[in-house]
C-alpha cells in the first residue's frame, strides 16, 4: 500500500516539483497551479491517483522538442530562430494542438499552452492528445516570401516528429490558414503523403468549412449557454472585445448575429471603441486582407475613437466581456472595474487572459466565467471534425459542421456545470478543469504506467 497524504499537501508538493524542475517559467508556473488548485476534491476524492503519481506524471511532457529554424530575408541575409513542439500527453488520442509563431514564444509559454490544451482536448468529447508548438519568429512586417520561406524551414524539422495518427498541428497566434497552407505543402514535398497532418488547411485541399470561424463561433455559443442560465441572452447586450485576430473576428461576427452590439477591438498598441458598434466588414478586409493595424479603423469611421495601450480597453462599459487577444491581458483592477460597470459574464477566447487575481473578482461578484479550456475548445473541436473528414475523405456542408460545433460547445457547458456541482466547487472554472482532468487521469490509470 502506497503512502497517501493530504489531497492539499500533495499538491504543494507537485508544484514545488514543477517550479524546481521548470524555472523561470512563470506561465507554465500559472496553468499549473490553477488546474492543480481546483481539482483538490477529486484528489480528496480518489485517492488512487496520487498511489499512481498522476499528478507528478501529468505535469511532465511526454516529449519536448527544440530546434533551429535557419532562413533567408528578402535581403538574403540569413536568419535564425527557434522552433519548439511541446507533445504533452496522449492518454485519450494523437498529440493535437496549435503552433504559436511571435517574438515572445519560449518553452514557458509554449509549455503553458500544451498543458491547458490537455483539458481543453479532453473536454470537446473526442480522441485528442495535447501538444503545442511554435516560434519566436515575428510574422509582423515581414514580405510574402519571407513567410514562405520561414514555414519552409520550420516544417524541415517538424516534419520528423509529426503525423496525422500521431502528432496533428494547427494555427494559433501569427499562423492562419497563409502559414498552414505554406506547411502543409513542405509536408507534402517531403513526405509525398497528402492526409491530415495539419488542421485549418484551405477549403481546396482538405480544410473544413467553419475550422476559421469556429474559435470565435464557439466562445459565443458557450458564453450564450451562461447567459441562458441567468435567463438572458445576447440580444441587445453590450460587449467588449479584445483583440482584432482570428478568435475576436468571429466572436464579433456571432455575437452580432444574435443580436449584441461588439463596441471595441484591439491589438498590441491600441484599442478602437464605436459606440454605433464596430463595423465588422471593415475589421475583416483591414485585418484579414490588407494586415493592417486596427487605428486604420477610425479613419474609415467617424463614430470610432482610437486610444493608445491596449489594456484600458476593460474601462469600457459592458455586459458581456471576451478577452480574445492573449494570455494575462486582463488583470485584478481589470476586473474590478467591469465588475463596477456591470459586466455579467466573461467567455475567455484567448488562452488564460485572466490573471488568476481577475478570476477571483470575476467569480466571487458573481460573474458566469468561462474558461479558455472550455470557452475557446470550439477551434480545436473543429480540427478534430476537419481530422474526421480527412479521414473519411468527404467534406461535411458548413450547416452540418456548425450544428456539431454548437453541440460540442452546449456539452462543454454541461459537463462543467456537471462537474462543478458534483464536487461542489460553485463555479465553472474549476468545473472544467475537473471534467478535463478526471477524463485523462482515468486513461493513464488504464494504460498502466503511461
Ligand atoms: P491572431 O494572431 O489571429 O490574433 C491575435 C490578436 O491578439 C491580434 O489582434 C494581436 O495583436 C493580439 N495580440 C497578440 N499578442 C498580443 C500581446 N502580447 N498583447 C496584446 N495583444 C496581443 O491569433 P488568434 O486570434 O488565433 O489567437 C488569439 C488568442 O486565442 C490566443 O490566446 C490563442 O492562443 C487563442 N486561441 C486561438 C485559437 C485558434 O483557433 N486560432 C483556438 C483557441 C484559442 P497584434 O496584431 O498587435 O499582435
Ligand atoms: O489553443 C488552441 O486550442 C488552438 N490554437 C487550436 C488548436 C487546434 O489544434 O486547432
């Protein structure tokens, strides 16, 4: 018989692991402790999984790999970056998860992403892994070519540690569907294998309709789910989006579709605030077709202000909150003050852009959080019903996958809310990393000492 101790004791005791082994990573530091905090009563619970040492297990990669990117400028001068793949656990399927390409990627940060995408992948309901991966090459400024070429370059190596039964990459921060399409053809070139190595592919060859807008999508049919259990809904209500990228586009398309008024976007140096709500059209062409930052927007729209500095985007007054931009960009006085201004619920799209002190104000006034591992598990869900297709060799009609999406996202919902009252924790957040967790613990329980 395997010695217990205290459910509270046994997670000091594994977070002190993590800081020791893992130092200088505040990050990973972060997502840690905030899955390890909330899950103290399914520990208390079953005892088994500490005789097994899951925790010690689960916060520990499978497999981490670091790599040299080499590229040519359009100068012809030659570049180095560096490339990382995070392959964090594969108790309930293939390695899944995103590639991060921007300055401050290092194996902090991609390590955070790869341990929440574990429980954001376990939540969706289908066979998929964790893993994350990326660079700190910067895509901002950078030509057509030199995009190419780096994509290039970075799938040279990727390409050995990857697989469609394997390990499936996608996009995140700085890689879109420009980038995916980049790789997927250095894939093809080295391996001549044509299958679903990465999701978010164009809809010409392989890509599933509704994988560009399903992030977005999914944090509004998610945060609809919370709004309906305070009775309300999104019609008329006022919302604060961050951000001005993938997630936030698409949270402002189906927030206004069903009825909200999206009054702010931002990026990394400024935030526009339309009181006759922001012009989605105009987003779409300046953000998507033509990479320009979002100050352009007043110029085209004289009801817009712009304001320099992205974190006092959270002043404005609102019903509803969406940080979709990037991780802790939504702190404590943050949070206090969209309690003060009325703010009844906050979806995070983004992965961890509350601090842990904004959580707290958020969940003890009595605010409906969603958290990123439940709230934006809509875009990797997609990629796991892009995988499907792929494998079926068929594409599903946009209609059909959006119906499957919004069905992932009302079960998240529910089996947070599940979770949440059956160990009696109040809230969703840790309700998610509970649902999340118990999933995988019992698989690595299953397949002995995984
Ligand atoms: P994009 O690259 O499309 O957009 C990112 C947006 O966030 C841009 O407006 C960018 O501004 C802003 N941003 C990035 N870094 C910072 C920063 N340090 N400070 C302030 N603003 C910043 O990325 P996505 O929309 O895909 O990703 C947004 C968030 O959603 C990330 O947290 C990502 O991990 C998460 N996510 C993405 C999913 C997806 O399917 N794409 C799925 C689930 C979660 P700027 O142009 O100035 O850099
Ligand atoms: O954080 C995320 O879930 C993503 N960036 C999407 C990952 C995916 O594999 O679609």
């Amino acid at each position: 018989m395997v010695h217990v101790i205290k459910a509270d004791k046994y997670i000091e005791k594994v977070l002190e692991i993590v800081k020791k082994r893992n130092p200088v990573e505040p990050e990973f530091h972060q997502a840690v402790e905030e899955v390890l905090n909330s899950i103290k009563p399914v520990l208390e619970k079953h005892p088994e999984f500490e005789e097994s040492s899951i925790l010690e297990r689960i916060v520990e990669p499978e497999r981490q790999i670091i790599f040299r990117v080499p590229w040519q400028d359009d100068g012809g001068k030659i570049q180095v970056n560096r490339g990382f793949r995070v392959q964090f656990n594969s108790a309930i399927g293939p390695y899944k998860g995103g590639l991060r390409f921007h300055p401050s990627v290092y194996i902090g940060i991609i390590k955070f992403l790869g341990f929440e995408q574990i429980f954001k992948n376990s939540l969706t309901g289908l066979m998929m892994g964790g893993a994350k991966g990326g660079s700190d090459f910067d895509p901002k400024g950078k030509s057509e070519g030199e995009i190419m070429r780096f994509c290039q370059s970075f799938m040279n190596e990727l390409y050995r540690h990857i697989g469609a039964d394997t390990d499936v990459p996608a996009g995140d921060i700085g890689v879109g569907g420009r980038e995916i399409g980049y790789m997927f053809g250095q894939w093809k070139k080295l391996t001549g294998l044509f299958n679903g190595v990465l999701t978010g592919k164009g809809l010409d060859f392989g890509g599933s309709l509704v994988r560009t807008e399903a992030t977005g999508y999914g944090c509004v049919y998610f945060c609809e789910e919370m709004l309906k259990d305070r009775r309300t809904s999104f019609d008329g209500k006022t919302v604060v989006i961050s951000g001005s990228g993938n997630v936030a586009i698409y949270a402002h398309e189906k927030a206004t579709q069903l009825g909200a008024k999206v009054v702010t976007m931002s990026d990394s140096n400024g935030f526009i605030y339309d009181e006759e709500g922001v012009n989605i059209h105009t987003i779409k062409r300046l953000k998507e077709v033509e990479r320009k930052r979002i100050k352009e927007y007043v110029t085209e729209h004289k009801s817009a202000k712009y304001s320099e500095g992205y974190k006092d985007i959270w002043n404005i007054k609102c019903d509803v909150a969406l940080p979709c931009a990037t991780q802790n960009e939504l702190d404590e006085k943050a949070a206090k003050t969209l309690v003060k201004n009325g703010c009844i619920a906050v979806a995070e799209g983004a992965n961890m852009p509350c601090t842990p002190e904004a959580l707290k104000v958020f969940i003890s006034n009595n605010v409906s959080v969603g958290c990123g591992k439940a709230a934006n598990a809509g875009g990797v869900a997609t990629s796991g019903l892009e995988m499907s297709q792929n494998s079926q060799r068929l594409s599903w009609t946009f209609e059909e996958v959006d119906k499957k999406l919004h069905n992932i996202m009302i079960n998240i919902h529910s089996a947070c809310k599940e979770a949440s009252e059956e160990y009696g924790v109040g809230n969703l957040v840790c309700g998610a990393n509970i649902a999340g967790f118990l999933k995988v613990a019992r698989a690595m329980m299953s397949q002995g000492l995984v």
